[in-house]
C-alpha cells in the first residue's frame, strides 16, 4: 500500500514538472514566433523564389505549417476566424493550436479516440479557449452530419489529416456552404505528383490493417488539386515536408500565385514506414513504393480501378 501510494504520489510530481516545464517552453517559442513575425523579411511576399516554405515555424504544429498558417491568414485578411479540423490526437500537436491561443480563433475538433478527446477536455485550453472537441470515427456518410450539427456559418480554415480516407471524406464535405478561404490537406507523398489516386474507400479503413507499411492510405496531390479545382480552389504549395497541400480560393488570384505540381511537391524525407512486426524500418520512399506495387487505388479522373 505505501509503495503503491509513493509510486502514484511520484507519478504525480513527474507530470506536474512535465506540464510546467510544457508550458515555459510553449511560452518561449510564442514569442520566438511573434518576433519572427514582426520581421521585414517574414512579412515580405512570396515568389517564385520565396515561397511558403520560406514562412514555416513550428510552436504546436508538427511540422511548420504554423508559420505558413499566420501568413496566409494575414496575407488574405481571413474574417471568419472559425476553423474545423479532423484528426488531431488530443489537439496538442496540431495545425490549429496556435490559431487558437495566438489569434483567438473558435473552432471544432474531431478524433476518433475518446481518450485523446478526454485528455483535451480535460486540459487548461478547453476552458480558456471557445473549442468544441468530438470523439467521433469519420466516414463520407457521417462528416457532413457532424459538422452541421457544430457549425451553422462559414468557416476561414479547413484542414483534414485522417491517414485514410481523406479524399472520400473531402468529397462529401460542402464547401460552397462552409466557404473556409484556406485548405489544408495531408496527402501521400508515395503516390507521387502525377496520377490522380486515392486508396479505394472504405469505412473502416486503418492504415496498418491495409499495409503493414502504414504508407498505402489517402491520395496523391494530384487527385487533390483534382478535386479542388472543379470546387473553386487553387493549389499554392505545400510545407517543406511534403505532406500538407495548401489551396485557396480563386479569388485570391490577384495575391497569391498558383502553383504548378512537380516532383519536388513529392519529394519527402520522412521515414514513417513499419514492418510486419510493427516495427519502425526507416526504408527509403523508393523502397516502400516497390513494396506497394500491384495494390488496388481508384483513379478520380477515370473513376476506375487500378494497380498502383
């Protein structure tokens, strides 16, 4: 009992030296982000050789697409600061967080797994903030419901990151109704830049069940943009990473220019793949792709099967 007892006691301290220690160092890289912002250099307009990867810093995003964000935000002067985003763990990590705390923006958010959702709940930031989070397993049949219920206006930012049926959920969601002016979608950097595939749907679709890999899931950039041309958006770029395209609405023309896909938007270096054991393998992209070869994907263009 009294071990039990100091076991739970010591616990306890680690996580509250974990949190505190979180939380000065949030502090710290927040105003490393502001100052970045306030500089020339920073707020200068991209180009052909200054493009969005030039505006990336990292605070509560994976990669730095926290940067890319506040640019754009500011670039086209987003009004509706509402964001909806799918697929975020428990929100500590993710591409709206600094949205949140740093521009005051209200949002929803959706996951799959109850505790990642209990844990944001339970957190300092769903008091602090106007948040909305769902426990909820998205499908094309359910994602239009859920937001509707959530949501009755239009919305400034959209970003949809499910690692499965990212391009079958998208295709069902209204964005004449919800009109957000940014979109962010996470997309497969194995399937390249220029056949237009997605994985076919399905409902209960999970990455690891498919491959073992954990790398035959979602679409290519090139179904996306697809997809979001007959919708009235344009590509503009992704981050340095390769795995999150930016579009905007057509309106912005005037400022901000397309951009044209190429390899380089497939180029990644990141190593996620997993073998047969679940282990991380660390193979190279051109190792993992002979891999997948032969499994079926379902062409948007043609709206036929066939092998990747």
């Amino acid at each position: 009992m009294v071990k039990q007892f100091f076991y739970n006691f010591l616990n306890k301290i680690h996580l509250i030296i974990k949190l505190i220690s979180r939380n000065w160092e949030d502090q710290e890289l927040i105003l490393q982000a502001k100052l970045l912002m306030s500089s020339e250099s920073w707020q200068s307009d991209i180009s052909e050789e200054n493009t969005i990867e030039d505006k990336e810093f990292k605070v509560y995003s994976q990669w730095g697409d926290d940067g890319i964000i506040q640019y754009l935000i500011k670039k086209i002067n987003v009004q509706k600061k509402i964001f909806v985003e799918f697929g975020v763990a428990d929100f500590f990590e993710s591409n709206s967080h600094f949205l949140l705390i740093n521009n005051n923006w209200k949002g929803l958010v959706i996951d799959g797994s109850e505790k990642n959702i209990k844990r944001l709940k339970g957190s300092e930031i769903y008091w602090r903030y106007n948040l909305k989070a769902l426990a909820k397993f998205i499908t094309k049949d359910n994602i239009m419901e859920i937001i509707s219920s959530e949501i009755d206006s239009e919305i400034g930012l959209l970003h949809i990151d499910l690692d499965g049926n990212d391009f079958w959920v998208l295709k069902e969601i209204d964005l004449e109704t919800l009109s957000p002016e940014i979109v962010i979608l996470e997309y497969n950097y194995i399937f390249g830049h220029e056949r237009k595939i997605t994985t076919p749907y399905d409902k209960s679709f999970h990455r690891f069940k498919n491959h073992h890999s954990g790398l035959f899931f979602g679409a290519s950039l090139s179904a996306l943009d697809y997809h979001m041309s007959e919708k009235g958006y344009y590509f503009i770029g992704s981050n340095s990473s390769r795995n999150n395209a930016y579009f905007v609405k057509k309106e912005y023309s005037d400022i901000l220019d397309k951009v044209n896909l190429s390899s380089k938007y497939v180029d990644a270096q990141f190593r996620i793949s997993r073998n047969k054991r679940g282990e991380s393998d660390y193979s190279q992209p051109q190792d993992v792709v002979s891999k997948l070869r032969g499994l079926p994907v379902y062409n948007v263009e043609t709206n036929q099967l066939e092998e990747f």
